[in-house]
C-alpha cells in the first residue's frame, strides 16, 4: 500500500506548482484554456461558478466528487493548494524534530459543520465573507499574491539592477502596484493561524474551519473504499495513530472516523504489518456518530439569523452614494472591472482569491479591505491612483475562476461603462497655473476628454457618455491630493456610446485640370 503515498506526493507537488505559476506568471503567458483547467481542480470556486453563475458544469468537478464518494478526501492531501501548504509545514517540523506525534481528537462537527451552514447561508444572502476568509484556494492565492509575489518582484528588481550594472543583459524590471497594507495584514494573520494549527495539531485547519473540508466530509462518510483496521492483523503498536495528521484514527479502540480523514495515506505508510488496509466497506462501521443538540442548534439559528438583519443590509446596500461628484465622495463607492456586471453581483461571487489582482498587467486591480462593505473584504476594485485599466485587455475575466468577472472578447470590454468621468474645473493646472496642460486628453482611449479653446489655451472637455471609465485620464492626472479628473463608480455597469469619427472627405472638381 505504500504507493498509494508515493502517488499522493507527486499529485500534490504536481498541482501545488501549476497553482502557484499561476501567481508568478508575470508575463500571462500560461494559455487562458490550461489555466481554466488547473482552476477547475478548486472545489468552491468551481461550484459558484457553475451553480450561481450558470457556467457550464465542469468534468473535473465531477471527478472530483465522484473520487470522494468512491475513495474518501484524497482531494485534500491532493489538489488543495492550502493543505498541500500545510503539508509542508508538517513535514518541516518532522524535518526538525525528528518526529510528527499525534493522537486522536474528538471531532468538532458541530461547530465545523454550523460554520459551513453559516457560510452557506450568507452565501444564499449575498455574502461571501466566511468564504472570504476560509476558502483554502483564495486563502492560499492571498498569501501567494500578497506575501510571496512581493518579494519575487522586490528580488528579480534587485539582482536586475545589480547585473546591469556589471553590463550583463537586462531582466524586465515588474512594477509593484498592488500591494495594500491591509491585505499584507490580513494575509500574513492567517497564513500565521494556518501555520501555527498546522505545526502543532497536523489538519486541523481542514477540519474544524475549511468549507471545502466540510462539504467532501460530508460526502466522505459514505465512501466506497475506505481504510480499515484489521483486528487480525494489529499489533496494537500506535504508529498509525502517531502519525495522522488529521488525528481520526483511534489505535485503542481500532477505529477510524474516515470523515474526517484526508487521504494522506500515512498509516498505511508506516504499518509495521498488515494491520490496516484500504478496501470497499460496505457497512458504516468505523464511523463516529454525530450528535446535535437540538436546544443548541436552535439556540445557533437564531444567533445568526440576528447577526443576517445586520450584515446583508450592508451587503446589499453597498453604500448608496453612487452619484457623488466630488473627488472625496467618488472614492467611497468602488469601481469593479469590467465584466462583473455590477457591484452587487461581483460582491457576491467574488471569494478574494486575488488572482486577477495578481494577473492584470498593468496592476490597476488592488486588494480592498471593506471597501464593499464587511462582506466583500479582500475583494480587489479598481486603484487609478496605481494604474488604469488598458482598453484591450480582457485578462481578469478569462483568469477569473467563479465567474465574478465575467470573460468578455476585446470588443465587447471596450462597450462596457464602469465608471463615468467627471471634471473638476476649478482645480485644473490649466486654470490654477494659467498655462496648457492636456495628459488626461492624450491618455483617453475613447477621447472621452478632449481639449477645447479656452482663454488663449486649450481646457479639458469631457463628455462622459462615451467614457469606459478605464481611469486613464484619472492617473494621468497630476493634482494632488485630490485629481482634477476622476471616474465616478457605476453601480451597475453601463453601455457606453461609440465615438464618432469623422471622416474628412476632400472636395474634387472634375471640371478642372489635374493639378500637375
């Protein structure tokens, strides 16, 4: 049974690696139909995607359950990229100490699975915030995007400096636009709770707060093929229970709570005999009850549903000054990229995996805290003080794996309205320092701005029913502290109007002689 391990291991170190190039691929050069397939491994992304969203039905979801029910939650020690990470951790502390020790657990399903209800729940509701939180792709893209990109990028900067200076080949200097205080934080909090639950109790991350990890225990217990003690066979050593990460294993009483396992194969592994096997079990034996409190449960779904008349105004809501004109109120009301429809929508599919933060190159998407109320933390929104959104580009849509942004081709994104412009007048350098200066013009893809006579100089002029809002005018902009120019959120997505392109025709007189 030891290859069952050794084929883990290479699945996982498999998968861990084409998640994270994902991450790293700084030039977007991985093809948008590969990456669609190493995100369609992600279970939750992949279920909005598909269930909310109305995308088509992925046949590697449908593998994937289908291997839970058949084998058990070998999707954990396999293709989740947060476990795999964990994973790691323990083994590091095996490297250090010579030795992993466990022992059994009683199982928290009661809090585990009213988590994953809750998160469910606010879900249905509109709220992404467990999600958020829990999610072990987006939990593991976050610290990818926020922890670890940013030091690539601040090394590959360096050495290029450093060995340009001494005349070898330049290496492509990567921007760092992205990155957010508050993201850095949040990140860097549950990489350490991860950590920490991971170096000193094995799993218990994947079984007392992962959704993911909830919903295929769900599906675990009635699997097929599952592992099994034999009496027969045990010597009552303890080593399989010493070494199970998820502590479901109870060498005493030669019993193992398979929901709560996760496939990592170790106790076969270490088996000085063949005391534990890995065959189809058709009765429900090694199972370890549930018990629910009926008083308790009740006493949970009114706590949360108090906690919804709270939480999903906000969610819904979403602040409703949307038509503010000034710099300061514009700033309250994110401005989502284009193809999430309207920020209601976005807000509710989005999970935060930051992987469209860390794709869009030009670095426009940035990491918000709340700026979509306490649901949507984490959720990226448009930064034009970093960056703008290029015409052309549809990366974010094609990389997205919940369908959040939705993909659009070049054409159909240069339609789309997510923001209007809006001029400040009084605050131009054209007006206040009395002499021309047209960057906002210059930069204007759709010449939403154009600059009009005035006073023996040229103004800015916008007309705003042609602008995308792609906030090239916003970062071109040179006022400080608050822009001159500006884009203005629309709430829901517009249709912007076509410019008009007048074509100049040449009078030609057929009377007259040809000229030469």
């Amino acid at each position: 049974m030891q290859w069952l391990k050794r084929i883990r291991v290479i699945l996982a170190i498999v998968s861990l690696t084409s998640i994270s190039l994902l991450y790293f691929d700084f030039g977007n050069n991985i093809p948008f139909y590969l990456s669609s397939f190493i995100l369609s491994t992600q279970v939750f992304p992949t279920i909005i995607d598909c269930l909310i969203t109305g995308g088509t039905i992925s046949v590697v979801l449908i593998l994937i359950l289908l291997s839970t029910i058949l084998f058990g939650r070998i999707y954990c020690s396999t293709l989740c990229p947060l476990g795999i990470l964990q994973d790691i951790i323990i083994r590091a502390k095996k490297l250090k100490n010579r030795r992993n020790r466990y022992r059994f657990k009683k199982p928290f399903y009661l809090f585990h699975y009213s988590l994953f209800g809750i998160s469910l729940l606010l879900l249905f509701f509109g709220s992404t915030v467990l999600i958020n939180i829990f999610e072990p792709f987006s939990t593991y893209g976050r610290i990818l995007s926020n922890l670890a990109n940013p030091i690539v990028v601040l090394v590959n900067n360096i050495f290029g400096n450093l060995i340009a200076l001494i005349g070898f080949i330049n290496l492509i200097h990567i921007p760092l636009l992205h990155v957010s205080i508050s993201s850095i934080i949040g990140s860097f909090s549950i990489f350490a709770l991860v950590g920490y639950l991971a170096f000193s109790q094995g799993r218990m991350f994947c079984n007392l707060l992962c959704p993911v990890g909830a919903f295929l225990g769900i599906l675990s217990r009635y699997s097929i093929f599952k592992i099994v003690i034999d009496e027969k066979n045990c010597k009552d050593c303890g080593l399989c229970e010493r070494v199970c990460k998820a502590a479901c294993i109870k060498s005493k009483e030669r019993s193992i709570d398979f929901a709560a396992c996760i496939g990592c194969f170790n106790c076969l592994d270490v088996c000085p005999t063949v005391g534990m096997s890995y065959k189809r079990v058709s009765k429900r034996s090694t199972e370890i009850p549930v018990l629910i409190d009926e008083k308790r449960r009740q006493i949970l779904k009114n706590s949360v549903l108090s906690i919804l008349t709270y939480v999903i105004p906000d969610t819904l809501n979403i602040r409703s000054e949307a038509n503010k004109t000034t710099y300061d109120e514009s700033r309250k009301l994110p401005i989502a990229p284009p193809g999430a429809v309207d920020l209601k929508r976005f807000s509710n599919y989005c999970t935060a995996c930051h992987l469209c933060v860390n794709s869009c190159p030009t670095q426009v998407l940035f990491p918000s805290l709340m700026d979509y109320g306490f649901s949507g933390i984490f959720q990226p929104k448009m930064n034009y003080n970093a960056s703008y959104c290029n015409y052309d580009c549809v990366i974010c849509g094609n990389i997205c794996p919940t369908g959040a942004i939705l993909p659009l081709d070049a054409q159909s994104k240069k339609e789309i309205q997510i923001g209007k412009v809006v001029f400040a007048k009084d605050d131009c350098i054209v007006i206040t320092k009395k002499k021309d200066f047209g960057a906002c013009a210059e930069h204007c893809p759709t010449k939403a701005v154009r600059m009009v006579p005035f006073e023996k100089l040229m103004l800015p002029e916008v007309r705003d029913n042609i602008c995308v809002g792609c906030g090239a005018c916003e970062h071109a902009c040179p006022v400080i502290p608050r822009k001159a120019i500006f884009v203005v959120s629309n709430q829901v997505h517009q249709k912007a109007q076509k410019p008009e392109i007048k074509k100049i025709e040449q009078s030609f007189d057929s009377t007259q002689e040809f000229p030469f």
